[in-house]
C-alpha cells in the first residue's frame, strides 16, 4: 500500500511539473451547456465550478541560453458545474460533469539573460453530461522576466492569447485573453536540502475579451475581470523531490465577479 500511495503522488508531481501552456480554467464555460426549458425563463442566481487538472506534458528538446526548447502539452480537465436558478416552475439546482482534452505545441524561446517567450498553439474537445462534443482551438504567446533586485527575487510576465470553438453554440464567437503577473520573493535564512529558500506573494490580473456566453431563454454568461492574489516559494537550485523539478511553488485564490476559486501551481504559469 505505502508503495501504490508513494508511486500515485509521483504520478500527480510528474504531471503537474510539466505544466505547459494550457491554463483551462474557464474553458469548461464554453463545453457548458445552458440549461433550458421547453417554453420557460430561467434566470441564473449562482454558479460554482470545480476543476481538477492533470497537466501532462513532454520536453522534446530542452531550452538553453543558446537553442530553443520544444514541448508537447497534454492537459486532461475533469470539472464539475453546478447552476442554481429559478425558471417559472420554481427553484431548481442542476450538476454537469464536463471533461475536456486540450493538447498543444509550444516553443520555448530565449531572448536575453532571464527572458523567455512561449508561443503555444493548441487543439483539442470537451463534453458535458448534457450536451454535445465541443471542439475548441487556439494559439498566443507567453512572456517571462527573471530579475534580481538586491534580496528581492522578481519573476513576471504577461500572456495574450485567443481561442474559438469550431462546434460550439452560435452565441460564442471567441475571445480573447490578456494577463500580467508579478511575483517576488526573499531569502528565508534557510535552507532546504543545501538549496537557499526563499519565499514571497504574486499578484496576477486577467482581461478576457468577447468572452459572453447567452442562451435562449436565460442570462448571459460575461467574464470580464479577475485577479489573483497568493504565496510563492521556490529554492536556489530549483527544489527537487524525487528527481521531478519543482522551480515555483504557489498557492491562491482568484476572483472575480463570475468565477472564484483556489489554485495551485508548481511553476510560475508565463
């Protein structure tokens, strides 16, 4: 038994240190179906949204500060929607499954000492328990900056990005996304393993444009704005556990007027 526990959470790091372009926390809004009633309205009082990602991915060729590094992202999502509403014929409370594979290609670009860029184009579908296969698909860029001003260590970036949907609802026509993030971190006065500790908070603001989501007989679904807030740590040489390189630890909440919710990375997400 000790063993199976040992060989799962090597399983779960090994898939979650190799993280890639993908975020996919809001593509299950657009796999969702609306739900409907022969001739009633609906109106939407709450929706919550539960994700739980298994971030695979494979380094083809890894980046140094001379040659560009290739990787193949295979993120598999399991989410569950839950939306509260009250129609003509009362209060009603419904629970999608949705699951979605949404694998990619990007490249890991050098472009100074500490800065690196990521194009990323990607493909894949999701379904729900009630509703039709989507196919979603979509391409962007992200941007890295590493710096060290006296104790504090920077990490920022930004990421701009636009998807669509070949099957999805005639209500959806694609958005876009904009992102810009900072994190910084100090020494802690120890170490871990001979590797200087160092721990801090980050702060990211999303933007998502056209992203507005309408059904027939129902309000629309409009994510504007959310933000991010949480605690970093990391290690001088990058933290190792079981040989799996964990280079960005961090804990937080996002927010926003549609979409809440805790998240968890093992590297900085630009």
């Amino acid at each position: 038994m000790t063993r199976r526990v040992a060989l799962l959470f090597s399983f779960v790091f090994a898939a979650a240190a190799h993280l890639g372009a993908q975020d996919q926390a809001l593509d299950p809004f657009l796999f969702t179906p609306h739900p409907s009633g022969s001739e009633e309205t609906i109106e939407l009082e709450a929706r919550t949204l539960q994700l739980y990602r298994l971030p695979l991915g494979w380094n083809l060729r890894t980046m140094d500060e001379q040659h560009w590094g290739i990787r193949v992202t295979f993120p598999i999502s399991l989410t569950s929607f839950r939306l509260n509403g009250v129609s003509d014929v009362g209060p009603f409370a419904r629970r999608l499954g949705i699951a979605g594979i949404v694998p990619g290609v990007e490249l890991e670009v050098p472009l100074a000492a500490g800065v690196r860029m990521r194009p990323f184009a990607e493909v894949g579908f999701g379904k729900a328990s009630e509703g039709t296969a989507q196919v979603l698909y979509g391409a962007g860029f992200r941007l890295m900056i590493e710096r060290q001003v006296r104790a504090a260590h920077l990490t920022y970036g930004g990421l701009g990005m636009y998807r669509n949907s070949y099957t999805s609802r005639d209500s959806y026509d694609g958005h876009g996304t904009f992102e810009a993030g900072i994190d910084s971190q100090f020494p802690m006065g120890f170490s871990v393993g001979r590797k200087e500790a160092r721990a801090g908070g980050y702060f990211i603001a999303r933007k998502f444009a056209g992203l507005e989501l309408t059904g027939e007989r129902e309000e629309p679904i409009t994510i504007g704005h959310q933000y991010e807030v949480g605690a970093s740590f990391a290690t001088a040489p990058v933290l190792s556990v079981w040989k799996l390189k964990l280079p960005w630890v961090a804990a937080g909440y996002h927010f926003g007027r549609d979409l809440s919710g805790v998240r968890i990375y093992t590297r900085f997400p630009f």
